[in-house]
C-alpha cells in the first residue's frame, strides 16, 4: 500500500479523532471536505499531513478536515459509510472496496523513477545471518496491516509459493499497525524479519538513518500499484476533477512543491485500474490456500 504502506501520509500518533483545517472568512462555512488517512504509512507525518490537506482546501476555496485512523479497516468504513469523501488507501483495500462499494481512482504518488510504483521490502537486523525469506522458517515476524499489499499480502503470497501460512511458518507473529513501527521491530530486535513498504522504508532511510542502519533489505518484491488516492463513487463529477487537478498541478506550484518535496513524492498522476491487478492475482492465490489465511486475521499469533 512502500523512497507498505509509506504512501500512505500519517503520523507515528495513532490516535482516532478529526483535525480541522479551517480556512479563513466565509469559507469556513461551507461543508468541510474530510479525507482520510491511516497511520498505518508513513509516519512522523502530522505537521506535513496538515499542511497538503490545507493546501488541498485553499485550492479548492472550502474547508478541508483530516480524518485519522489506526487501519485500513476503519478507513474502508469510513469510506463505505459517507463519513469522508477522499483518502489514502493502500492499493489491497482499494481493490476489495472497488467491488464492495464500487470507490474511485482520483490519483496516485510516483516516487520512483519507474512510474506509480512500490515495492515490498522484507528486511532483518543489520547483523543477522538470514540471508533469504526461507530462512525466517521458525522466527518471529511483523506485519503491519492485515490489509496491506507490502505489509501482509506480499509475504503471505511467498509463503503460498511455499505452501506455508503464517502460522505454520513462522514462530510468532504480530501486527504493528504501522510500517515504521516494523522497521523499529526488526531495529531493536524484537521481531526476527517484517516487511515494510519501500516508500515508508526509503523515507526512514533518507530522514532517520540511525534506524535503518540497524536493519538491512533481503528482499524486494517486484513492483506493484503505490498507495491510490480514492473517492466515494458518489462525489459529484465536478468535485472529483477539481480535487484531481489539485493534485495534478501541485507539482507546478511554488507551495504544492514544498509540500512534495518534504513527502519526497515526484508528482501526482493519473493511474489506471489495472495497474492494481497483480495485487488481485495474489490475492486469489492466498484465498486459494486450504486454510483460511484471511486477509483480517487475529492481531497476533503466539
């Protein structure tokens, strides 16, 4: 969903509640536009998240209210229920809510070179002698979400490969919830392994490399659909290409790329629905498996 995703985006706070974003004069009256976001990506992102959907506002002349989430879950409910308009999901929920509640593709962050790409990174600590994903038969591990593509899916999807599941191969499991919290897992060697999204593990790398050199990359997945922004289907035509063109155009703008530069996004551009197609390939093949290895399992596993 990750310079798993950190499209996503979010702060290391994973607390649920609304912040504001009012806008001066008589706009403040108009109905606020709430999008949503999960700490689930990257994080340290507070001060950054309230300034691109304060930016999003002023462009748009109305109020704009960030909406914070620990999961993608809550998010897709938020969504399905009419309680935001807009978010970031990762590209794992989006497919499953684009055939629940039919949700739409507004834009996507290109970080790479290579186009609206990520990847899943599986990483250990920076003196383990695990070299491949097979030799983390037996250890412990961190996820992040049960509904991240680099977080959960990627890896489950190897272990179908093997004809493993999470439980049957690996010691212990947990979810952390947050990518960076992986990154700190395998850090301080609480887990053995995790995966993590290359964005949220590239932003680390470039901004706290103190962690990240406590870790080391001994994998990477080939690339998959980065972290969509997303729509209710219901929005109006007319709202939905205003909010798009903001982003399109935040990257010819003095302050939009600011605010890029500090997310270390290139630009925002238009992406395809089938560019999230080798997420729903995986997908049914985890579903595939003779046990349930569910994309919403209990939290952790002893």
């Amino acid at each position: 969903m990750g310079v798993s995703s950190v499209l996503c985006f979010t702060s290391l706070i994973s607390f649920c509640g609304f912040l504001l974003v009012a806008l001066p004069g008589s706009v403040a009256a108009a109905e606020p536009l709430r999008i949503a976001i999960t700490s689930v990506l990257v994080e340290h992102y507070l001060d950054v998240n309230r300034q691109w959907v304060a930016y999003v506002g002023e462009k748009l002349g109305r109020p704009t209210e960030l909406v914070q989430r620990r999961s993608y879950k809550e998010i897709s409910d938020l969504l399905q229920q009419g309680q935001v308009e807009v978010a970031f999901v990762c590209g794992l929920p989006y497919v499953i809510d684009r055939a629940k509640f039919g949700e739409e593709l507004l834009v996507a962050p290109q970080v790479y070179e290579e186009g609206p790409v990520y990847y899943s990174y599986v990483i250990v600590p920076s003196d383990s002698r695990v070299e491949r994903f097979e030799q983390l038969r037996g250890k412990r591990y961190a996820f992040s979400d049960p509904l991240s593509n680099s977080g959960y899916l990627v890896p489950t999807y190897l272990l179908a490969g093997m004809g493993e599941t999470p439980s049957g191969f690996f010691k212990r499991y947990i979810f952390t919830y947050s990518h960076s919290a992986n990154v700190e897992a395998v850090a301080v060697k609480l887990v053995e392994g995790a995966s993590v999204d290359s964005y949220v593990y590239d932003y680390l790398a470039a901004t706290n490399p103190a962690l990240t050199s406590r870790t080391k990359i001994i994998q990477r997945s080939p690339p998959h659909g980065i972290t969509p922004l997303v729509i209710r289907k219901e929005t109006s035509r007319r709202l939905k290409e205003q909010i798009r063109k903001v982003f399109l155009e935040m990257h010819e703008d003095p302050k939009g790329r600011e605010i890029l530069k500090t997310m270390m996004i290139r630009r925002f551009v238009v992406v395809p629905d089938s560019l999230f197609n080798s997420i729903r390939e995986m997908r049914r093949v985890v579903e595939r498996q003779p046990l349930p290895l569910a994309l919403q399992p209990a939290a952790t596993r002893k």
